[in-house]
C-alpha cells in the first residue's frame, strides 16, 4: 500500500461491494502503487475505440509514467478508484482537484476533473454509474463540491452517465469537446436516481437465482439421501426447465449419470454454463467450490452448508470469508444454513430447496430466515392455511437462512417488479438495515400489500445474523413498519390468514361490516370481534339453521349491493337433514353471489365444514361435474349458470385437500375456522386500505418563518467544540429550541426561601414551585410538586413543607416556575437510532406513557399528516378531544411543536436526542415546562451515501 510521506493512509473506509445492472457484483476500492500490473493488463484489453474517447487520440498502451500517475495517489487532491472482479480490474475512475483556471489545485480549491475508463466486455453493466456515486461521495469527503469533465460528442456513452446521475449540472460545447459541470451535493433527484438503480441492480441479482437456466447441485451423492441428492431429486421432480448437473469429486472421471441428471467430478468439468449452482457440502470444502463456481462463470450460490455463523465465533470468520470470496468473483449467496429457493413460474419450475413437494403454483410471495419457518409456512398454504381455506399457491419461496449476503431486503426489490407476486408474506428474525427497509417496505406496500411477522422480539436475534443493534423497543419498531405501510401481525397464523384474505380478495373501502349465517351465536361471536378490532359491523343477519344454498346467496347479494356495506363476513355452521344445504352447493351460492359484486370482501367462518372450504376456492371446472355426497343443489335462480367445483376429499389432518388450481381471475372465498381469525384478518386489510389511501397524499413538510437554521447550526457547532457529546444546560437548550420557534418556561433555581421569592417575584405569580430530583422529578403525586402560588407567603410555606417532606433543598434542587394555563400534560421525544435513523415520538406524561408504554412514533421527517395520525394514534388521545365533557385542548398547536422538533432534528443530525415533558396543552396554545437536549456528532447515514452491499 502507499507508503510515501506525502500520502496519506490508505481509505479502507472507501472499498465496498456493489451490485450492477445485470444482477453481478463488483468491487470498488481506491487503486495504489501494488496495481501497476493490473492496471498495464486492464489497459490492454481496452478497445482502440474506448481509449481514443478517454485520451482523444490514439492511445495504444501506457507508458511507464502513465502508469506511475495511476497508480499515485494522495487520497486527497489525486485519488483513483477501481472495479474488480475475480481481484482484476473492469473499469477505473480517477479525479484531479483543479484551481479556477483548469490547473492541478490543493484545498480549498472544491473542483476536480473526473475520467473514466470501462473495459468494453463490461460496459453496459452500469459500472460508471456505481464508480460516478462512489468518486462523488470520496470528492465530498475531501472537499470537492463540483466535477469537471470533458468527453467527445461520440462518446454518448459516458454522456449519458453524467446527465442520468440527476445532479444539477452545466453543459457547454467548445473545440469539439462537451464540457459537463455539477455540482456533487446530493438532490432529491439524484438521489430518486440512485434508489431506481438500486432497485433494478438488486432484483435482477435476485432474479439470476430465481430463474437460472441451468443448476449444478455440488455434494450430491451416489445413492438416495443425503442433503446434495434430496435437492436434485426435488429439482427433478419439480419439472425444473433448465439444465440440471449433480457434481461430486467421487464420480468416475469420465463422469456418471444419475437418473438422467449427467454428474461431473467439478463445476469446471461440466461442459457447459452453470447459472445456479448449489452448494451441499461441508463447511470446510465449501472454499474450494466457490473458486471452481467463479472460475466458471456462476451466477450465484445458494449454500444449504452449516457450520458457520450459527456455529460460534470461528463460524462467523468462516462466513465472513465465504461471503467475500464469492463477491470477488461477482457471484450473490443465498445462506448458509439455507433451506433454499422455489419458483413455481411455470417457465422455470425450480425447487432448490429441502422441501420434498413443489407447492402449488400461486401469486403469494413468502421469505423467511428460518428454514423451520419456512417449512411451516409453505406446508400451512399447501393445506389451504392449515385446513382453512382454499387453493392459493406460491410464485417464489426464499429461505435464506443466515442472510450473510441476499437478504429481505433484496427480495423486496424483486418482488415490488414482479408481475407474478401478488402479496408478500415476510417472517423476519432481524432486519439488518432497518431504514433501508422501512424505504423499501413504504415503496412495495404502496403497491401490493407486504405482511411481516417478527421473530426474536424480545431477545437478541439469531446468531447467524450479524447486524446492528438498534436501540428501539420492539413495539417501536412495530410502529414505524405500520406507518411504512407494512401489515403487523404477531404469529405465522395470523400471516397465513391475512395473506390468504389480501391475495384472493379487493380491498375494503371502510371499516362497515356485514354479518350473516346460519348460527346467531357465530354472528354474535363475529359482531363481538368486530367492535373489538375498532370495525363497524351492522347487526348480525340469522338465515337460521333451514336456510338454503338460494337463501344465503340472497343475503349475499342484498348484503354487498348495500352502499353502506364495504365488507361481508358470512358465518355458516353444519345442518343435519335431508334438506340441509351441502358444502358444494352453498360454495357456489357463495362464489356466484361474490362474484357478481367483486369490489368487495367476501369472508367465510366456518365450524367443522369439511369440504366448503376446499369447495370455496376450488377451480371452475367447465366440465359437469357430480355432486358431492349429501350434496343438495341450490335453486336456479341463486347460482344460474354457475360452474360446479372440482370434487374434494377431506385432508388426513383434517383439512380439505387440494383440487386443481384455479384459472387466472376465479374469484376465490377464504374461508376461517374462527370467527376471531376471519375478523383480524379483515381489521388487518381495513387498516391497510385506508394506509393506502393515506399515502396517495402524504402531506408536506411545512416551512415556518420564524426558525433560524443557520442560528441553530452555529450555537450546535460551539457547543459541540467542547466535546464530543453533551447535555445541554437549562439555557443553552432554550437557546437552541428558540432558534427553531419552540419556547420554554423559564424555571429558576431555587437553593432557599429567599432565592424562590425572588424568582418568583422575577418571574410574576401565579407560580408552580418543583422538586427536580430525580426521583421526585415530574411526580406530583408524590408531592414533589407544588402549583397554583398565589403569592409570597403560600411560596414560603409551600417551600418548608417540601423541605420538611423530602429532605434538604440540596437534595430536592427545587425551582420556581410561571404556572402556565391548565390543560393535559404530555410528553414529546425525538431521538436519532443509530440503525433505524430518527424517531419522533408522543404521548401523554405520566402513567399513560410510563406504565402503560401509550407512545405512538413516526420516522423524521414527520409531514402535516403525520403529526396529525400522531397526535390520534395513542390509546388515551380521547383525553384531547373533550372526552367526558371537558375542554378540548390545542391539537393544531400540539401538531406544530411536533413539526418543529421533527425540523430540528432532520435538519441538524447532531441533535440526537430531545425531550420535551410536560408539554401542557391548553385549550388554547401549547406551554413547554421542562426540556432536556442532547448533541454529539451523528452517527454515519449509509442511505444517503453511494450504493453499496452491506461490509463484511
């Protein structure tokens, strides 16, 4: 590495992994004088063509000194960056700082040229993009806030990559060259740039694993069993599409056969590209392969090897290294510990994955870092949610075990572009990149409803998962995935039933429910868990224990042609008669009447109904088909026309199984077991339609004149020059809430009698006099607070009571403080998490928040509409609103002090932690009693620099 006194030490905060527009990987790190070689071999695969337009004029190889400048750099006013894959160079940026006449410039001097060089096997890729970010972030770093570059009117190219970034820029033309200038200081749309890139580059990543043309299985053994052998067996019987090879350094040299699938002694020997290759052997071996899959061309492993990080410390240097290894070689890992992949695509058929079944065919995505989650998970859809409901099937399945490379993230990327995934079902034991997935999780659920359930809540995560630790109680968490968008539940049961009711039906427009059935005391049942779920369900309809198939198809249709009616929950439990309706034939009274009004949900929660839940979903079948056993048809005029279902048997646990799958567009009735799981689920979609709803208008970020920012950042950066982190004292922290038009009373000190009658004739009565010890801070139910003084006298007394009560003023620290209008004290927060970024948060003081934990969040920046979800979303707001006759208080002045913390922080990441208690929030105005701020230098934002994978 650079080693002469005029250089600086080497950046290795700079190397990163990237992913390109094809889905590979590359390397990008700062070049140094060790690279001459590489850079001499990179060059001399270069066309004549792209080195014209790099040196505008032929330029057939380096010379001596070419390389010498290269390969020099300060880190500072000359720095270079390289891509690699395989430790070889693909593409080079370097940039110059310059003075204001085009000449080489130390600092202060904040221009640079910059120069690209991209070998011509990898342009397209969207290389120089990546590199642009890269050297952009590194010029910001150094003091560079603008670029230069000069590229010939041929090379549209390299144009276009300046002009696609979204910086702000100038363009001339002079002596037949276009000079570009811009500016390096991130915009909202070149950071929009960015994000759309990132999302192409990391779903086609997860697309080369999900739809390779060809997979090689590396550990498979000669005879039946064994992990290798189980995969390929289930990848042959899955129908995978592609090319399949089975690799083991056992077979014979000339190679072997097995049941058709041709076997290789390695993945070089195989005699043609492997797209996918996984990996089943032990940890200790693994190495060898991923140098024999990048020496051949694979795309991307998944790694179904243990002992790794699971394993204890040796566990995650080995997966540290495993991960490294395949990236230099531009390959993506799903795993270790993986149980696999599926897609169910009928183009690709892929299940390279333990599971023994290929599930059915369907339009829900799941994912999940556990493999004995996801087992659960696929098994519960293939009987129809456990028994529950009908055919609904998968389009893809990811266990990706350790996550120690693709993890939620990137599946969220590929399943917001893929057509063939209609809901996304997530079961996450950590997120390693909270912020990211708050970003990705609002984007996808704006367009197809995202369902997670979180492992590990109380407790550290899985130790295979390296991430950071996030500082938030998990109900925190929760909330800010909720105002993301994200669908919460809390077991693998309610995923399953909210999934099954978002991908077979439209969404709710409201809270009204309908109810109706066959059994008063299952409508009652469901009325209950309506209004326990905050739904407005109409009074139950009884269609008693005689009703017909035609009678509960006439209900229905009545129930959803009513306008005051956005969703139907129809309750139906077994009859016992010659005339009672049959399964077969009240599912399609049920289907036919749904269908004729497919704007709304339509719910079915049924008691020990054998097949109706298979018949409920079952395929329309253009065929006659013969009744079901017992089977009574409904009348013509209830189902005319309507196709039969497909027969049905009851499951051996219990459940209906699976008839075939249904054509494109069936409209197909879930069906619960309990009245209280049908309803959750339907709670679950009402929220999220009205989040929807919300989102198509999210509100803006208000402006008030009164806020000084540059005031602010001037008294931040004195003060943090006495350090690197420190509470601010009573009047420095009203300084600086006042720059932002935040005032605070004034609380003086008050060591004895006389120094609170003189504060309290400073400060005029009435006044409150107050204990702010700790322990009897903001009590006063302990006593420690004394309010309404009216004058001297009641202060002198109020002062010796506490004394009396509590101890020495010492240890009391009481002050004196202007009484502010009475009203209802509250309490507001903001806080910068060093994983999930910055946190607003509210609620009332005292128990409600203390005791009870009644605090709701959002993330900052917090728009207009936020503050006001806010200020409602805590159980005991009704205590604003005039709840049991008493004033209604302030809320639009409540909603701008929250605004106004949320500017300050977003505006100043050294404010890391505010606290404003009591907040009293009179009928008229907002009186802020007690504030306590916190600054110290932010903690490193990777949202907002270049793209890159997460460090390993």
């Amino acid at each position: 590495m650079q080693t002469s006194p005029d250089r600086h030490e080497y950046p290795a905060h700079w190397e990163a992994d990237v992913v390109l527009r094809d889905g590979g990987t590359a390397r990008i790190r700062p070049i140094t004088v060790d690279d001459a070689e590489r850079l001499v071999s990179f060059y001399e695969q270069v066309s004549d063509e792209s080195k014209y337009y790099r040196f505008f004029a032929p330029y057939p190889r380096l010379s001596a000194k070419d390389v010498h400048r290269f390969t020099h750099h300060d880190f500072v006013d000359r720095v270079g960056l390289a891509a690699t894959v395989g430790g070889e160079f693909i593409a080079t940026v370097r940039y110059d700082r310059i003075g204001a006449h085009g000449t080489p410039a130390p600092a202060p001097a904040d221009e640079a040229e910059v120069a690209f060089l991209v070998q011509d096997a990898h342009q397209g890729r969207g290389v120089a993009s990546a590199l642009l970010e890269h050297i952009g972030a590194v010029a910001r770093e150094r003091g560079i806030r603008r670029f230069a570059a000069e590229v010939l009117p041929a090379n549209t190219k390299m144009i276009k990559v300046f002009t696609d970034a979204g910086y702000t820029q100038k363009r001339s033309f002079e002596d037949g060259v276009v000079r570009l200038e811009f500016d390096l200081e991130p915009t909202d749309r070149s950071m929009a740039v960015q994000h759309a890139r990132e999302q192409r580059a990391e779903a086609r990543s997860v697309h080369r694993l999900l739809a390779p043309g060809s997979v090689a299985v590396v550990g498979v053994g000669r005879s039946p069993g064994g992990v290798g052998r189980s995969i390929l067996d289930n990848l042959r019987n899955a129908g995978f599409t592609g090319r399949l090879y089975a690799v083991n350094k056992a077979f014979p040299q000339d190679g072997t056969d097995l049941d058709g699938v041709p076997g290789f002694r390695s993945v070089r020997a195989v005699d043609g590209p492997v797209d996918l290759a996984v990996v089943a052997v032990p940890a200790e071996h693994v190495p060898d392969v991923v140098t024999e899959c990048g020496e051949h061309g694979v795309q991307g492993l998944v790694v179904v090897s243990a002992g790794y990080a699971e394993s204890g410390p040796d566990g995650r240097e080995r997966q540290r290294a495993l991960v490294r290894h395949a990236r230099a070689y531009g390959m993506r890992i799903i795993g270790p510990n993986a149980f696999g992949v599926i897609n169910t695509s009928p183009d690709v058929r892929l299940n390279a994955s333990l599971a023994p079944e290929m599930p059915r065919p369907g339009r829900i995505g799941l994912f999940a870092q556990s493999g004995a989650i996801g087992v659960a998970l696929l098994s519960r859809l293939h009987r129809r949610g456990g028994g529950v409901t009908g055919v609904t099937g998968v389009s893809t399945f990811v266990s990706s075990g350790n996550r120690a490379d693709v993890s939620g993230n990137d599946v969220l990327q590929y399943w917001y572009e893929d057509p063939g995934t209609d809901v996304a079902l997530m079961y996450l034991e950590s997120i390693g990149n909270p912020r990211k997935f708050t970003r990705l999780a609002r984007r996808t659920a704006a367009v197809k409803p995202l369902v997670v359930v979180q492992g590990a809540r109380h407790g550290a995560g899985p130790r295979g998962h390296a991430v950071r630790a996030t500082r938030l109680p998990h109900a925190t968490v929760s909330a800010l995935l909720r105002q993301a968008g994200v669908i919460r539940v809390d077991t693998i049961t309610d995923l399953v039933d909210a999934g099954l009711l978002l991908a077979r039906q439209p969404l709710p427009a409201g809270p009204r429910v309908a109810i109706l059935g066959n059994s008063e005391s299952l409508g009652l049942l469901t009325y209950d868990a309506c209004l326990a779920e905050g739904l407005r369900p109409h009074p139950p309809l009884d269609l008693t224990t005689a009703a017909s198939a035609a009678d509960f198809h006439a209900a229905l249709s009545r129930a959803l042609a009513d306008d005051t009616c956005d969703a139907v929950v129809v309750t139906a439990i077994p009859a016992v008669g010659e005339a009672s309706v049959g399964d077969a034939a009240l599912a399609r009274a049920l289907r036919s009447a749904a269908a004729a009004t497919p704007s709304k949900p339509v719910l079915v929660v049924h008691v020990e109904l054998g097949g109706l839940a298979a018949a409920l979903s079952a395929a329309a079948s253009t065929a006659p088909q013969p009744p079901a056993a017992g089977a009574v048809e409904p009348a013509p005029s209830a189902d005319s026309g309507s196709p039969a279902p497909a027969p049905v048997t009851p499951a051996p646990d219990g459940g209906p199984s699976a008839p075939a799958a249904p054509p494109e567009g069936a409209h197909l009735i879930p069906a619960y077991p309990a009245a209280e799981r049908a309803v959750r689920a339907l709670a679950q979609a009402v929220a999220y339609a009205q989040w929807r709803r919300d989102a198509a208008d999210p509100g803006k970020v208000p402006e008030y004149d009164d806020i000084d920012v540059r005031a602010a950042a001037t008294l931040i950066d004195g003060l943090l020059s006495r350090g690197l982190g420190l509470t601010l004292g009573g009047e420095e922290t009203c300084d600086l809430l006042g720059t932002y038009g935040i005032p605070v009373h004034r609380a003086l000190s008050a060591p004895g009698p006389d120094a609170a009658a003189e504060a309290a004739r400073t400060l005029g009565y009435p006044v409150a006099l107050k204990a702010t010890a700790p322990h009897l801070r903001h009590r006063a139910d302990l006593g420690g607070v004394r309010l309404d003084i009216a004058d001297e006298e009641q202060l002198r007394r109020a002062y010796t009571e506490l004394t009396e009560l509590f101890g020495a003023p010492q240890e009391l620290r009481p002050v004196v403080q202007r009484m502010a209008p009475r009203g209802v004290d509250t309490v507001v927060r903001a806080v910068i998490d060093p994983a999930a970024g910055a946190v607003l948060s509210f609620g009332l003081a005292g128990a409600a928040s203390q005791l009870l934990g009644d605090m709701a969040h959002r993330l900052i920046p917090v728009t207009d509409r936020d503050a006001t979800s806010l200020v409602r979303s805590i159980r005991t707001a009704p205590l604003l609103f005039g709840w049991r006759g008493s004033a209604p208080v302030d809320t639009p002045a409540l909603e701008e002090l929250l605004l106004r913390v949320s500017r300050l922080v977003d505006d100043h990441p050294e404010v890391v932690a505010v606290t404003l208690e009591p907040v009293v929030v009179a009928p008229h105005g907002v009186s802020v009693l007690g504030a306590s701020v916190r600054l110290a230098p932010p903690p490193a934002r990777d949202d907002l620099g270049p793209r890159t994978l997460p460090a390993y």
